[in-house]
C-alpha cells in the first residue's frame, strides 16, 4: 500500500499567536506532502515540470477534531485515489505522535500546460498514479455554494505571494481570507473547511473580496472580472 508518512515537530513559525498550527501552514504541509510522494512514486518534475506540465490544485476540503500546537510532535500521511480521467484525488490525514486523530483532508488535483494554461491529458505525458483505499477517507472536495456577502475589499496579488506555477499560491488564500473574517485573530477554533480554484490570480492582479457570515460559518470569495475562488471555513463557537 502506498501511503506517504512523515512526522513533523512544529515550530514558532508554524503557528499563530494562539500557538496553533496556521491554517495556510498546514496547506503548505498538505501540498509539500503531496509532492514528495508524487516524487518517490516516480511522477517527479522530470515527467511535469520540466516538460512544461504543471500540477495544480482545484478543490480542497478538511475535516478537523484539533488543530496541533505549538512544540507538537505529529505524523502526516497522505495517500492517492482512483485518477478520474483528468482528476488526481488525494487524501491526507494527520495525528499525535501518540496517535490521537487531529484532522483528515482530501484535495483534487489535475494537470495544466504551463504555457496555455489549459488542462492536458495525464496518459500523453506518461503520468500515471496508482490509487489506494485505506478506509481512512472523507469525501472528496466538492463546489463551494455561493452565499449572501455583507463585506468588500480589494486586493492586489504582491510578488511574495506568487509559486513557481506563475499565481498567487494556494496557502496564501487562507492568510487572505482568514484576516479578512476575523474569526481566527479573535481566538475562535477552525473545524471544516471547503475551498473551490476557479482560476488563478497572477501577479499584479487586483481581486475584489467578498465575504459574510451566518452563526460559525462564513464564506468568501474572489474576482478579476472572472471568479477566482470560494471558500467556505466552519468555526466552533468557544474562543481561547
């Protein structure tokens, strides 16, 4: 069975003043995890990158019983599904050191080429991933359902928020979003997220940001003239 796993000691940078993980840290973890074993099952940038080819993602979603703190010791896997014709499904898990459930995650990721930006057929350049089912899933990601704002703003994608892919970096929406709600520098404790890639922002790109609330739930998203994303985050209602 192939499932990736790596144990990980969080530090200061990490976390948030609450000394927990930060929201777009553990997508950055996610992600990296994500490309390491898509390296050691053979489908490294010799087969993507370098070709022209890249991976991008579309659609996350996480499941969370605690997030883990600051001088925590955890162990994250990460596993693929079945490929879905142009569709890479991903799952993720995390846990303790001693085994106590943290939070689960699944992602769908597809491939681009790098210069038209348009989705290409994974069998063309040789790019196959085998699927596992380890029974620790949760469903896949699905479309965030557009909600009533209450809230605008514009935003500029600067130079430090922009990845080797040429657009404004997947973990960088949850900064985003995060200081645009509140919720998180208020102390409340994310439990579910669901968040949809519509198209990318590139650098220099204004977006305009929507978002509102209704009790522990607030959505929001982002426009160029065309949608960019949604994104639907869960709190509970006890604070620090």
């Amino acid at each position: 069975m192939s499932v990736y796993s790596e144990e990980i000691l969080l530090r200061s940078k990490d976390v948030d003043m609450y000394r927990r993980l930060r929201t777009s840290e553990l997508f950055r973890l996610l992600q990296e995890a994500s490309i390491r074993h898509t390296e050691q099952l053979g489908m490294g940038r010799d087969k993507t990158l370098d070709r022209g080819i890249l991976w991008v993602l579309l659609m996350q979603r996480a499941e969370i019983a605690r997030m883990p703190e600051y001088d925590e010791r955890i162990v994250l896997k990460s596993w693929p599904g079945k490929t879905m014709h142009l569709l890479f499904p991903r799952y993720y898990s995390l846990e303790t050191a001693a085994g106590e459930p943290l939070l689960k995650a699944s992602a769908l990721w597809s491939l681009v080429d790098e210069k038209t930006r348009k989705v290409v057929f994974p069998e063309k350049y040789g790019v196959v991933i085998e699927g596992v089912t380890t029974g620790e899933e949760i469903a896949m990601p699905g479309s965030v359902a557009k909600r009533e704002t209450t809230c605008e703003r514009e935003f500029t994608v600067p130079y430090s928020y922009v990845d080797l892919n040429g657009h404004m970096n997947n973990t960088r929406y949850f900064d985003l979003c995060e200081d645009c709600v509140g919720a998180a520098a208020a102390g409340r404790k994310l439990k579910g997220i669901g968040v949809e890639y519509q198209n990318e922002a590139r650098l220099g790109e204004t977006l305009t940001l929507r978002w509102g609330g209704e009790g522990d739930s607030f959505f929001l998203s982002g426009e160029t003239g065309r949608s960019v994303f949604r994104m639907r985050l869960d709190y509970t209602s006890e604070t620090e």
